[in-house]
C-alpha cells in the first residue's frame, strides 16, 4: 500500500518540476500547464468514491491492482506524447487510476489495523511515503528533466508499477465482496460533469472573461449537476456518496479541512516552481533542492504524526499543522519585493511540517468516523474531498497567474505580478482549515468508529 501511495505521489511531486521544460517543448500556454495538473486532478476527484465503492464490492486487492494498471499506461502515455491534448489524456488516464489504488489502500491498511492506536500509526507511516516521494521526487525528478528530459518522469512509473503488481498478489489478502451493492451511475455521472464544468470555468474563466456567455453557461452546468447530486443521492439506495455519513461533526470537519489543506498547497505546488524556473532563472534540479526543505519536513513528521496524534489529539495536531502551512504561504506572498532565498527556504520547510501534521490524523480522523463496512467510501470522500481542493485551488489560485499571462507562452513579469494574490488566497484557505478542525474535531476523534 506504501508503494501504491509513493507510486502517485512521485508522480505528481516531479511534474510540476518539468512545467517549464513541457511548456518550452510543446508551446504550452499557462492554461494548458493548469490543466497537466488539473486533468489528473479532476479526474482523481471525480472518480475517488467510485473507486472506494468498488473495492468494497469487487474485492479491494483486486481494484487496487486495477488501479495501478491504468496509471502506469497513463504514464506511458504521457512519456510518449507528441502534444499537449495526448500528455493531457495521458494525465487523466493516471488520474483514473490513482482514484482506483489510493482509497482502497487506505481500508486495506484500515481492516490491517484494528487498533485505533496502530492503526493511526500505520496510516502515518501510509501518509509518510507520500513525503518520502516529495523527498526522494524533486532531487530525482529534477536531475532527470536535466539530463534525460521530461518524458522519463513518467515512463519511471512503468517499471514501479509492476513492482507494485508483484508485491500486491504476494502480500495483500484478498477482501471478501459485499452482497447487495451496486454501483451508482447517475451519481458518478453527476459528479464528473459537475468538478469538470467547474473545473473549465475556472480554468479557462481568465480567458474568456468572467462575463463571457461560455464561462457563465459553465458555471450554470455545474450549481444544476451539484443540486442534481445531491437529489439524486438522497433518492438512490445504493449512493455513491452516503449523504448520512455527514451525521458525524469530527467526518465532516476532516472532509473540509482536507479540502481546505490542498486548495492552497496544490497550487503553490504548480505556481512556486513555474515562479523560480520562469522568474529567477533556476533550472529544473536547482528548483528541485530548493524544494527539498518541504519535502523533508513533510517526510520526517508525517512519520511521527500519529504518535502525536494519538498523545495530544487530532484536533491540535491538524490545527496547528494548518496554521504553519498558512504562515509559509504568507511569507512566500513576499516574493515580489525580493524575498531572499534563506527566508523561501524557511517557508518551504514550515510548510513540509505543516502537512506532516496534518495529513496523517486527517485520514486517520476520516476513517475512523465511518461505519467499518464502508471504509472504502469513506476513504474516497476525504481523498475526494482533498482532490477537489486541489482542483480548484490550480485552477482559481492558478487563474490569478493566468489571467496575468495571457494565452501566450509563459511570461515571467506576469507571473511575479500575480503570485502574489495567488499566495494570499492559499494562506486564507489554510486558516480556514484550521479554525474547521480546532472547532468541530472532538478530542477522541480517532477512537469512536462509526459514532455520530
């Protein structure tokens, strides 16, 4: 499960190191680098709680497997693209498959640990692969875009891929199938035309212009496909989302704060290496070390996040987790009056340490929550809520870029003139997530499973 979760993570942690090199190949625009991101983003979240769902139904290892099939042709895929329609396929092809593997992994390692204490523990060693890949990903992915190009960042997961195939018929134990559920349809289809048209609204908004009748007609598709949603959901028997798992204070504290969480750092994930490569000249490797602080403090305190979580409570673990993450993204909204480099250094690390704390009692809190047979859905609503927030967090954040850039090719003063803006509105959206869990996470949210 470790290596399922590290596959995905690598993945997305040295692509927007190679922003620059793919924009510089293939002619990209601003807004078609958004959607490299935005398309696996998109993708991932919309397809999240079917992938939990299926699991629960067809057997977890079996999906899992299913799962990283798709992401390693997807990778193919974007390792071999001539343009930026096939790597943007290609992108949500992986996607698909990373919203298969990443939730059924999760109640594969729930079921594994049925210690509420272990199993905090274990999910913070799940959560720590994904800073061993931030940590491993930016030194590696960026000595790779340097010397064998960008494409080799995606046809890596090929071969990691069937690793993970491999040690996944001899290790993992194969889940019983659960009778009498099916799969909602409707649901699904609702869900991925409402992140799609929202995601394309404020993707493409900056362009078109926000009173533009094809930003409008978007934005009208995706408030009727969410009323839709959620009609359809009350009435269906077999939900995609079970709307009654929201009884739960400490459950829907952690889907928001989750929300909350990638909203500003997907972005500044997309925006801060773009601002270094394209503003101060860094190339793809020099970028990557820079990073390295985030990535090692994520890594070293995501290990040790359930400990901490388990000794002080989710609550202040997540609060205070946030409220460093939105002091980084405030230090770094200076950047535009001539922040050295020392100071991006010591916000890069606040930042790795803020997710550190948080990821891991995040999940943790989620899980727990939820009715032990339904921890699959439960593990696809908070990844899917972390995934929307990422996706709109590219895309709205990402627009104050793109609406300075233009559809043209990457210009650096635009960009420096609106990371600013951009930063500000991360740090917000990490304040928020922190006030979320510190008011209505309780002090024994991981210890009462399935309790409202």
């Amino acid at each position: 499960m470790c290596l399922g979760v590290f596959l995905a993570q690598l993945d997305t942690s040295v692509v927007n190191l190679a922003l620059g090199r793919i924009g510089a190949e293939l002619g990209s625009s601003v807004a078609q680098l958004q959607w490299v991101i935005d398309g696996y983003n998109l993708t991932y979240a919309s397809c999240l709680l079917t992938g939990g769902t299926l699991g629960d139904i067809f057997g977890r290892r079996r999906v899992f497997m299913t799962g990283i099939v798709f992401f390693a042709a997807g990778s193919l895929l974007c390792g071999v693209a001539p343009e930026n329609a096939t790597l943007i396929g290609g992108r949500m092809l992986a996607g698909l498959g990373a919203a298969l593997q990443i939730p059924v992994s999760l109640a594969i390692l729930s079921d594994a640990y049925p210690d509420a204490e272990q199993r905090a523990r274990a999910i913070g060693t799940w959560a720590g692969c994904n800073g061993l890949a931030w940590v491993v990903g930016p030194a590696l992915g960026g000595a790779i875009v340097g010397q064998a190009g960008w494409r080799w960042i995606f046809l890596l997961a090929v071969p990691l891929g069937m690793l993970a195939i491999g040690l996944s018929l001899a290790c993992v134990p194969k889940s019983s199938r659960q009778g009498g559920r099916s799969i909602d349809a409707p649901g699904q289809l609702l869900a991925v035309l409402m992140l799609g048209a929202l995601s394309i609204a404020f993707i493409e908004g900056p362009h078109w212009g926000w009173s533009h009748l094809a930003t409008i007609v978007f934005l009208a598709i995706a408030a009727c496909a969410s009323a839709c949603f959620v009609v359809a959901e009350f009435r269906s028997p077999q939900p995609l989302l079970p709307l009654t798992i929201f009884r739960s204070s400490a459950f829907t504290a952690a889907v928001l704060a989750a929300a909350a969480m990638t909203f500003g750092m997907y972005a500044m994930l997309f925006l801060m290496p773009l601002y270094l490569q394209t503003v101060r000249g860094a190339s793809a490797p020099a970028v990557g070390l820079q990073m390295l602080p985030l990535s090692l403090g994520f890594f070293v305190v995501s290990l040790k996040s359930g400990a901490l979580a388990a000794r002080f409570g989710a609550r202040v673990v997540m609060a205070s987790g946030l409220a460093l993450m939105g002091l980084g993204f405030l230090i770094l909204s200076t950047l535009s009056r001539g922040l050295d480099i020392v100071l991006i250094e010591f916000a890069f690390l606040q930042i790795g340490i803020g997710l550190g704390l948080n990821t891991g009692p995040l999940l943790s809190v989620g899980l727990a929550a939820a009715p032990k047979l339904n921890t699959g859905g439960a593990a696809g609503v908070v990844n899917t809520a972390r995934m929307v927030g990422a996706t709109l967090g590219v895309a709205v954040l990402g627009g104050f870029v793109a609406a300075q850039a233009g559809q043209n090719p990457i210009d650096a003063q635009r960009i420096a003139e609106g990371l600013h803006p951009a930063l500000v509105g991360g740090a917000a959206s990490e304040f928020l997530g922190a006030l979320l869990a510190w008011r209505w996470i309780p002090a024994n949210a991981l210890r009462c499973r399935g309790q409202p």
